[in-house]
C-alpha cells in the first residue's frame, strides 16, 4: 500500500513538474506577425454557462505563449480557465525574452525589466494579456496542456463577458503600444499547439 501510495505522488509530481517546464525554443523570431483583428459583421450575444457573451471583432493568427497561468478558485475560472501572456514578432524571440520578466495575477499582469533589449512601446506592441475562454471541452483540455514557449494557432473572437448584476471581463479590440491592463478576452474556436 505504501509503495502504490509512494508512486501516485511521484507521478502527481512528475506531471506538476512537467507542465509547469517551458518549452525551449531557441534564438530568432518564432512567429513573425501579429494575430490579425477584424471587423465582425453583427453577431448576436450569446449566453455561456449563465454568462452573456458579447463578441466584438474576430481574431485568427500564432502568436508564441511567454507566459501562462490557470486559475483555479476565481470568480472567473469557469469560464476562462487560464490566461497568457502573448508575443509575435520581437517578443517571440528568447533573446528577448531573457530581460523581459512578466508576471500574471489576479487576471492582470506587471512587466520588470533589467536591461531592456527593445523600447517599452515595442514590447508594449508586440504582446497581449489573453483570457483563454474555449468553446468546446476539448479546447478546453486543450487550454489546461499550455505551458510556456508554446506556438498557438487561435481563431475566434474577441468578445465582452457579462452577468447580470456586473462586467466581468471587459475587451481592448485593438492591439496598441501601450500598456493594456484589461487585455482581450479570446472566444476560442480553433486552438492548434506547436
């Protein structure tokens, strides 16, 4: 008994490590262009585990994940499991990166710098703070296998999230070069890892 009861935790641990472990990809730009944004013809709202859904542009494209987080026990983890940090272009390069350190909390990030490699408006331009809703459970499980250093291909929406009584996730619909503390809340309906 003891023995079974010693492995389970060796392979919970294993697991935990694992996908917490980044991915390594090396020097050079990993995805060249932004995701493109585009306007979306009128689309009603929708109503997502109790949720109004509104949607407000379409967006499709790779970006590289610099950092990840899943939520387990806020108000919003059942819609949005895991939020990340995005970049294309400069910000997909570990060269980069390795003066870049971003931290997620509480469904916002905060940027430290050390030397900076690049000016704070193009790090600002080149990245993205996403809430990673998906739009089937396999997305979802999907979502959950993210780590740091992956290439994700996303088609969907940019939407707004609602309940009754309040906002609850709010969306910027354009990528600028400025700090976005709010983010985009992604409606994923394709979701590809590499």
């Amino acid at each position: 008994m003891v023995k079974y009861l010693v492995f389970c935790v060796f392979v919970a641990a294993s697991y935990i490590v694992y996908s917490t472990f980044p991915v390594d990809r090396g020097p050079g730009v990993m995805v060249k262009n932004a995701p493109d944004i585009e306007r979306l013809t009128w689309q009603e709202p929708f109503t997502f585990k109790g949720t109004k859904v509104t949607p407000k542009k379409v967006i499709e494209g790779e970006v590289l994940i610099i950092k990840r987080k899943r939520y387990f026990f806020d108000s919003i983890t059942k819609y949005a499991p895991a939020d990340a940090m995005v970049g294309w272009n400069q910000l997909s390069d570990e060269r980069n990166l390795e003066y870049i350190f971003y931290s997620l909390k509480d469904r916002s990030f905060k940027l430290d710098l050390t030397r900076p490699p690049l000016p704070l408006n193009t790090i600002y331009a080149e990245s993205d703070l996403w809430h990673l809703i998906p739009s089937t459970s396999d997305i979802g499980e999907k979502i959950k296998t993210l780590r740091d250093g992956h290439i994700i291909y996303v088609k969907g929406l940019i939407v707004d999230m609602e309940t009754e009584d309040e906002m609850i996730l709010r969306s910027q619909t354009e990528l600028t070069s400025t700090k976005n503390s709010d983010g985009m809340t992604i409606w994923i309906e394709e979701l590809r890892i590499r």
